[in-house]
C-alpha cells in the first residue's frame, strides 16, 4: 500500500481532468450543501401528531429523501417563522407556500402542490352572513399569522383581524367566540377541523375571496445541484404514481 503515499510530480488523472473542465469539481456532492426542510402544521400538507408527521408535503419530501438515500430531515416552526428563516437561510426548503408576487423573487419554487381558494369559516348557527363581504368587513376577522392572505383582506378595507399563530388557535378563536369568522386557506382549515380534533359539524363555509397556488420552495441560495437532485426524484415520484397517490389520499377529503 506504499505507493498510494508516494509523491508524485505528474497531477492525479482525475485533478487533470478538473482542472482542464472545472465543473467536475462543481458536481461533486460534498460541493453542495444539503437541503433542509422546514414547515409550519398547515393540514393536509404537513402537521404533528404523537406518532409523528404526517401531510402531503411531509410524505412527498420523504419519498424524495428516500430516492436520494438522505434521512428526512423536518423542523416544524410557528409558520411566520419557519418562511422567515427559508427566506433568509441557504439551504433550506418549506411547504406550502402560496405563489404570490411579492414573494416571487424571493425563493426557488421548486414543487407545485396543490390550487387553494382562500374561504370565510364561521360557527353553525352563528348569525354572520358569510356570504356578505360587506358584513363581515365590520366583524373581527381570524387569520393566520404571517399569511399572505391577510393583504386580501386589507385590500377589501377589513381592519378587526386578529392573528394567529397556527390554525389550531385559529379554529380555538372562532369555537370561543372571539372572532366572528376565520378566512384561511379551504382545504387547510377543513384538514385542520379533523385532525386537531374539532367537530366539522360545528362549523360551515361561506365566499371564497382570491386564490393561490401552493409550492414547495426552497432558499434562493439553495446551490442549483442540489435543487436538481430534488427535482429528478420528484420527477420519478411523478413517473411511479407516487405523487398522484399523496394528492388523491390527502385533497380528496369528503366535506
């Protein structure tokens, strides 16, 4: 084993090579620094449970994990938070994100996940008009925190919002009479309703006001080979049914 400890004045055949095409260095996996997941529990995409995550996002991040030969690594943050840090840091992918102009050139949308209509949500047998735009300007409005969709309703002249840090405190506000309504993503807060153990029964929807598409994005410094390497197991997750599999179990929810 001698001679692997031997000098030698001629270059390594492989140095020679990145040397003469600097890319083959570039791609290299060590070069990259490696995605890490962040969210905030936004059912059906991703929440916490006793056994564990679970979500549309959740399972699709770990198939892709899989596929690259990675362990899924997920923090859950208070949503405002969680966007924040991905917005700021290097390396980092969160989900679901809403597609919108001001966020544009700020991340790496990288997944499209799902079309959401944002939808008034009130108490059964509450007297609130949720068809009435006009009415439900004067009502105190939950919302949750660091959402996009609270320039929707500043646009529409609401100004009684209160915010929430997640919706499990946004359906708490609204069964305790706090607010009058909540406006939140539809199959977010219908998700939401049953996985934090609240009665669907209790609640009922009204108008929808805009809508938005959702995405797995990433940081914009995210390093574009590691981005290419999610994309291509993503791409195999289409391929294998994979994907059709995640958004036929967690969007086709009966209401």
């Amino acid at each position: 084993m001698n001679f692997l400890l031997r000098r030698s004045r001629r270059p390594l055949p492989w140095l020679l090579a990145a040397a003469l095409c600097p890319t083959l260095l570039l791609s290299h996996p060590a070069r990259a620094a490696q995605l890490e997941w962040l969210a905030g529990e936004l059912p059906p995409f991703v929440w916490q449970s006793q056994d564990g995550p679970h979500g549309l996002a959740y399972e699709l991040a770990a198939q892709m994990s899989l596929r690259l030969g990675r362990p899924m690594s997920l923090t859950i943050y208070p949503w405002a938070r969680a966007v924040r840090m991905a917005e700021g840091g290097p390396n980092y992918g969160v989900f679901p994100l809403a597609r919108t102009l001001d966020r544009e050139a700020k991340f790496k949308w990288l997944i499209p996940l799902a079309h959401v209509n944002y939808t008034f949500f009130g108490r059964r047998g509450s007297s609130v008009d949720l068809d009435d735009l006009e009415a439900l300007r004067s009502q105190r409005i939950g919302v949750l925190r660091g959402s996009p969709i609270i320039k929707n309703l500043q646009a529409e002249k609401f100004r009684h919002l209160v915010q929430a840090k997640d919706y499990k405190e946004l359906l708490r506000l609204l069964t305790e009479g706090m607010v009058a309504a909540a406006y939140a993503g539809e199959p977010m807060l219908r998700a939401a309703i049953d996985e934090f153990g609240f009665k669907p029964q209790e609640f009922r929807s009204g108008l929808s006001l805009k809508s938005a598409e959702l995405y797995v994005a990433t940081s914009l410094a995210l390093d574009p080979l590691e981005e290419e390497r999610w994309l291509q197991a993503y791409r195999e997750l289409q391929l294998d049914g994979t994907v059709a599999r995640l958004q036929k179990k967690y969007l086709q929810r009966e209401h």
